[in-house]
C-alpha cells in the first residue's frame, strides 16, 4: 500500500495527523519495530519514548516512520531525515490501524466445518463460522458473523451476540451470555463452577453453582483465563473490560468498563471492581472487596480491603504507591536500621 | 416447590431446623442473594453476617428466608417479618441443599455421542455419559454414572470410578487413577509429566517421569489447574479435597483429606501436605516442605519451610500470621522509623 | 533387565560409573525411590542428599543401587551393603537413562487417526502420528517422527520440526515455528495474542497482535502455559529452555539457551532473558526487563528492573538474595525495632 494511501486512511481515524513529508511515497508492505525495519516496513515512536529509541529513527532502515507531534527532540530530527515520516497525535494508534490494514485477520475456515456437533435447536446467524470439531449444546444462541475456532465447546442454553472470536479449545459453559465483538482466547473458560463449598462434621459440603456468567460487549479475555459462575446471581464483566492470559475471575465478581487485567491477577469471589480499573500482573484482590473507579494497582500488589476510586496501591497488603515505593526502599535499609538502633542503645547505655 | 415441602425435605438433612414461621407457603421456584431476590424466591444469611447484611432481611423481597438461629439480633427481626422464614443451626447448608433441589444438574447428551473415539479394551461401566468429540485411550476402565463431556481426552490404562464429572477439553494422561465422585473442569490436566531436568556439560538432562497420579473420592480439581506426575511413584490428592482453578500441583506432591486449595495456588514437587490443610489465594509452598493437619495459609503465603500442625501462616516466608499482622502494620512505618533513628542520633551526637 | 545389562548402557553415557559391586545381578523390572522400592526395583541416591536420605540405603528393599561416587561417608557403607551397587559421578543422571530403558515413551496411536481434520497443503513428515480429533490448518508442516495427540488444534502456516512430542488438547497459533525435539504439553497455547491496547477517548483501541512465536530446539513447555505472539516481530524461546505448568510469556520476549523457569512465572511484555536462566515458582519479571546470563531468581521474586548476568536474587522489587535473607529476617523483628526506638526516644527526652 502506497504511503500517500495510508495517510488518506488515517485523515479519517483519531490518530491525529499533524505534519507529513512523502518524497519517496514507498509501497509499505509490512510494519516492524525501527530495530528490526527492513526496506517497504513502516515504523513507529511511541509518545514519551526514552532518548535511546529517539535516537534509533535516523538509524532505522524502515521506509516510512509515525513519529509523535509533541516532541520537540523529534521535530528537530525529521528535518533532517531522508525517510519519509507523518507526524501525528497518537502514531501508536495510527500504528494499530496501519496493522489492520496491512494484515486482514484470517479465520480459519469459512463455513460450518462437517466435523463440527451442533445440537438441537441451536440458532445460527449469518455469516457464522464454526471449526472442525465443535460441540454445541442444545438451544445455544450464536449471533451473526461470530467466528468460532476448531475444538470449542459450548454448553446448552448459551447466548452469543455478533462479531465475536472464540478461539480453540475454549469452554463455554451452560447459561453464559456473551455480548458482540468479544474475543475468547484459546483454552479460556468462561462460567465454570465458582469455589463455593461449607465446612460439615461430614466433609465439604458443595455449595451448587446455579448463576451464570455475563461478558459485556468488546470483552477480551486471555488464554487458558477462567471466569467462574456464582451459585447464584452472576459474574459480570464489564464492556470493554480486557483480561490477559491465566487469570481469575472468582464467583459472583463484578467489574465495570474499560478494565484492563494483566497476567495471572486473580480476583477471588465477589469482589466488585469499578470502571477503568488497571491492574498488573499477578495482582491478588480478595473476595468482597470492593475496588473503586480508575484505581491502579501495580504487579503483585494484594488488594485485601476497599480501595477508593482513583487510588494508585502496591504492595501487600495494598497501600498507597508512593508510601510503598518509600517503605520499600527502607526495607532495604532493615540490616541497617538493627545495627543503628544497636549503637544507639550501646550508647545510652553508657 | 411449596415451602412446606422444602421444610419437609430439610428435616432429613443436616442443617438443622429450629424453628420456622409459613403463614403464605410461597411456591418456591428459583434462590438469590437478600439484594437480588424477587417474589417466589428463596434467600438466606449465613451465620456471623455483618450487620448491614442483616438489615436486608428487612427490605428484601424474596418469599422465604433461611436464617441463623444463633443470632439474638435476627430473632428479634423474625417476630416481626411478614415473610415466611425458618431458623436453623446451618442456613447456608440448607440453602445448598435447596439449590439441588431446585437445579437438578444437568448433562448435556446421554449415552456414548457417535463422534466420540474410544480404544481397544475400553470398560465402561452402565450409566456412562461420553460427549461428543471425547478421545479415550486403550485399556482404559470409566466407572458407572460417570459424565465425560466433549473434547475430554482420556489417555491409555486410566482407571476412573463411578459417578464423576469430567467436564469439556480437560486431558488424563495414561496411568492416572480416579476415585467416585470426583468432579474435574474444563481444561484441567491430571497427570501431565513433572518438571524435572538435570543440569549436565550438554545441556538440561530431562528425567523421565513415569509415576502417576491418584486422585482419591471426592475430589475436585478446578478449571485449567495441573496435577503433574512424578519420576516414580504417586502424585495423591487426598479424600474430599477440593481444589479451585489455575492451581499448580508438582510431582509427587501428596495431599491429605479435606483440604481445599484456592485459585492460582502452587505447589512444588515433593511437597507433603496433611488433613484439612486450607490454603487461600496465589500461596505458593517450596518443595519436598511439609505442611502439618489443618494448617491454614492466608494469601500469597510463601512457604518454604515446614510448618506444624494447627498454625495459621501468612507473608513470604511464611511467619505466625498474628506476627505477620504485626510486621505488615510496621512495614507501613518505616520511613518514620528512618527518620526516628535520624533524630536519636542527631541528638545522641549533639 | 539384568543389572550387568544395564551397566553396559551406562558405559555409554555421561553419568560417570567409577566402581560397582555385582553378586546377585538382579533382573531390574522398576524403578523407586529408596523408600517405596521392592525386589527387583532399582534406586538412586543423589549427590549432597541429606543425611537421613543416606542412611535409607541402608535398609531400602531395592535390588540395586544408584550412589555417588564423591561422598566418604556412601563409600564407607557401601562396603557393607549386600545388595548390588554401583558408584557414579552422576547418580541423578543414571537414573533417569534407566528410566528411558525401564519405560519406553508411548504413543497413543501410531499413524494418522482417521478423525483428524487436516487441511489443504499441509506437508506431514515420515512417522508423523496425528491423534483422534486434531485440526490443522492449511499450509502446516510437520516434521518427520513428530507425535501429535488427541484434540490438538493447530492453525494455519505453523512450521513443527521433527520429533516433537505435542500433548491432548494443546493449540499453536498461525505463523508459529517450532524447532526438533520440543515437548509441548497438554492445553499449553502457543501463539496467543499479545496484550496490547492502547487508551483512547473511545476506549481501549486493540493493538493487532501480527508477530510470531518461534520455540528453538529441545524447548519444553508446561500444561497450560500460554506463550504470546507480538504485535510485529518474534517472541522466541531459546534452545534447550524448559518452561513448567501455567508460565505466561508476554509478547515479544526472548529468552537464551538452558533457561528454567518454574510453574506460575509470568513474564511481561518485551523482557530480554539471558541464557542459563532460573527462575523459581511465581516469580514475575516486568516488561522490557533484561537478565543477564546465569541469574537465579527464587520464588516468588518481582523483578521490575535489569538484572546483571550472574546475580541471585529475591523478594520483591528484586534485590540480592544475600539482602534479602537478612531483610526478611529483620522484618519479623519490626515490632521490637519499633519497640527499642520508643525506648531510646523515652530515655532520651529524660
């Protein structure tokens, strides 16, 4: 795709076009990092990238750079550059639709596949594709254009909206609604039983798990990531909520829009999680806990009581981040602090 | 199913009835949480609820309630409810039985699905429920009642008992042994090989691992979690222990009765573990450690050394949790203490 | 096997025999550890195992004994042992030669199952074994002497070398190459998107995910880990690394040679591993990290920045293990720390 095309398509995105210069107008045929950029590769520098990556556009050998708008360094470089560049607002973003363009997703095969089981009274929108041997379960519900990969299973009585991509050997469980423009990553489970069991003189008594499990519209959820069912009511993920690889979802949690979950957190059940959540990876959030708007929790943090909307917390158990990074550095010094106080006390002791 | 019945059947069961008003005998159809409920729902508080929790057993609108006859506060509140209630000694284990009834489990297809692949010498047992798409290996024994659903492989020489659940695309590797009424979720793994490499001149010397792994009765292994087989000898996971999703068994790791292990929780090789042993989220134990009866770890306990019967641990390494609570307040502290240190000495110089 | 058979093999390895004593010449059926060993079983004790593993040598019921050859105190007793034995330089790496003998590897089915999907253009080597149910997509190599189990699903341009074991279930995305000789594990996912979007005022836009993932030679991956693919570019799993259960690997890492990281170790995006890597059990390393050679983290640890080649380190943020350990045993000390400055601070304003 000619340069000249590419910026006509990104004048109608939100990324923000600036400044351009084409001289050259390269045919891009593929994107890369500006290390690795051959000839025909476009390329691109993040917003508030370090001076080492800034350095790399006069080096790199891509043929077409998106450069940020608001970088002084980096306006005074591209004058000097024989490559041609557009300078945007957002180029990461302009990076993200240049990588739709270049690379169309591809499924696998169009079509039910003849391998694929589907049972009874199972509906079936347009423009479905189902993979070599699926299970579908009696009165499931599948929305147009949902692609679903080889060796999925779903349960009876599932609702699944449009435009959603389930890839292979994911588990969807009876009773699940998934909304439109999902993606499920292979090996994921969505609504299996929640952990709920009652300590008895005889043993473990189950405590059944009748709820269902509700993906909101634009939910991503990781591979071989679980979202488990309450034994009543529901666990709902909010739209546009993002859940990387191996994580928990306990029983009965809730979280809002815009979340973003990184690796292997695992929240355990009922816990409520506000709008635009971030947490990083390996982060623990205790059951019930209730964890307000825009809150970031960093990686490893453990989350075991109420956070308050807009909080940044680290640590175990979870405080603010600023006092952790302090008491962190301290902890360090602990070796220290016994000697000090040892010398002290030699001293008044005297 | 009218209240009068489900008192009836509660009566037989070990939740222990006390007391209990029915004036409407609401025709019971489905359960919910006091918040949620609606007409013709059947609700309940659990024993030592908080005292907010208590006061929806005012305001809810479910037509009967399950209540703790423990609780002087809640039989002040009963006398003057106009809902129909019942006191008993273990309302949530009332409120499971009465999801059993209600929700009777359900399975997806009966009989042998045409599509599933089953070996040579393959016994199964009557009753047997074998999804569609289900591989099972030669010499292979599936005890009756069992319910395998799609996608399940099954590997050569296992030997499964009666009345299990094996749900969608979870794998047993060949040997495996599983007791009666073992519930295992989608995507888990029994007896994959343990991690163990020798380091020679020539790189990683892998050890084969030709042990097994024994799940007993009444176990029940989460979504997407792995119980590794060992080099020789056994992996066991005791009677009636019940372990949650994405947890992390090493090789010839041996579990007592009763324990219950949360999401995300790992343990290494050779690790020994007793009786009733409760370990919350994200613990991790260190191998060949040995973890007394009804030990109880609180989350992202790190243990790595033994611990004796009864204690309750939390931190990393595992400390006394009532210590653990002490330190972790302290931690908080510690750039006070730097600075408390900074003035001693200041004065002491003086 | 007759245990003078088994001597001739280890002649031809690299486990070092330096002296043996064979008077009953025992037919060797299994193998055991020296507590649950019988007649015909063989043992091994390792090199620097502790002393009460020693002194089970004593009176295991093996019929023949593995022991290491650089320890007095083995080769002070051995003299009076009336069983068979023989003394190594590496007892650990014998052993697990044995096993190969004792326990040839098992296919589940040789040949290609007639319920395999394959699709158009895929290249399948000689002795290539595809399992009941597996799916692979078009324009798929797979190497000679590669075994692919029941239920894998395997999409489009995956290029597999030869002998690779690849278990129950288990998915590899398009574009993945993958070397000779790997294990890949039951419902481990290989090739998964990365996780990577980009905030905007719509939400989070999705980065496209069009990389690959390449797993060199003698690579191993654990049940249902999860190793992603990058946005442009190669995440790449240097030869001869062994990777445990449930492992995240985010998009565009790259490890060495000879790494081994435990089960639960999640590894963010763009982190530079070095060679000879280890580390521990839920140790998490955070995004364009870089290790150096040779660097052992144990569990648990948080690395969040670089680390020098050669380094042990613990806790979280990482520091070096040495601290650590005299860290985290102050830390228990914390409320008598906080204790003495009151003290000294009382004694002082006197």
């Amino acid at each position: 795709m000619q340069l000249t095309k590419i910026i006509e398509k990104l004048k109608l995105s939100q990324s923000g076009i600036v400044d351009f210069k084409i001289k050259k107008n390269p045919n891009i045929l593929t994107a890369a990092s500006l290390e690795k950029a051959k000839e025909n590769d476009i390329s691109f520098l993040d917003n508030n990238s370090q001076l080492n990556l800034k350095h790399l556009i006069k080096t790199t050998k891509a043929s077409a750079l998106l450069l940020p708008a608001d970088d002084n360094f980096i306006i005074e470089i591209v004058k000097q550059l024989t490559v041609d560049w557009i300078l945007l607002k957002e180029p990461k973003i302009a990076f993200a639709e240049i990588l739709e363009f270049l690379y169309p997703a591809e499924i696998e095969k169009e079509g039910i596949h003849k391998s694929a089981v589907i049972g009874d009274n199972v509906k079936i929108g347009p423009g479905v594709s189902i993979g070599a041997n699926v299970y579908i379960g009696n009165n499931t519900e599948i929305g147009a254009g949902t692609i679903i990969h080889a060796g999925v299973v779903i349960y009876k009585k599932v609702r699944i909206g449009a435009k959603n991509f389930i890839h292979a050997n994911s588990v969807i469980h009876s009773g699940s609604i998934i909304g439109n423009q999902c993606v499920i990553n292979a090996n994921a489970v969505i609504g299996g039983e929640g952990f709920g069991f009652v300590p008895t003189s005889n043993g473990w008594k189950k405590m059944p798990q009748v709820g269902i499990v509700i993906l909101k519209n634009k939910v991503e959820i990781g591979s071989g990531s679980t979202i488990d069912r309450p034994s009543v009511g529901e666990t709902i993920i909010g739209e546009d909520t993002k859940i990387d690889n191996l994580v928990q979802i306990g029983h009965g949690v809730t979280t809002g829009k815009g979340c973003a979950m990184a690796a292997q957190v695992g929240i355990a059940g009922g816990a409520q999680i506000g709008d635009a959540v971030i947490l990083a990876g390996q982060v623990g959030v205790s059951n019930k806990v209730k964890i307000g708007d825009g809150v970031v929790a960093s990686s490893k943090t453990g989350i075991i009581s109420n956070v308050e909307a807009g909080e940044v917390v680290s640590g175990f158990p979870a405080m603010p981040n600023k006092l952790w990074l302090r008491c962190s550095a301290n902890f360090k010094k602990l070796p220290e602090i016994v000697k000090a106080i040892r010398q002290l006390d030699r001293r008044n002791s005297r």
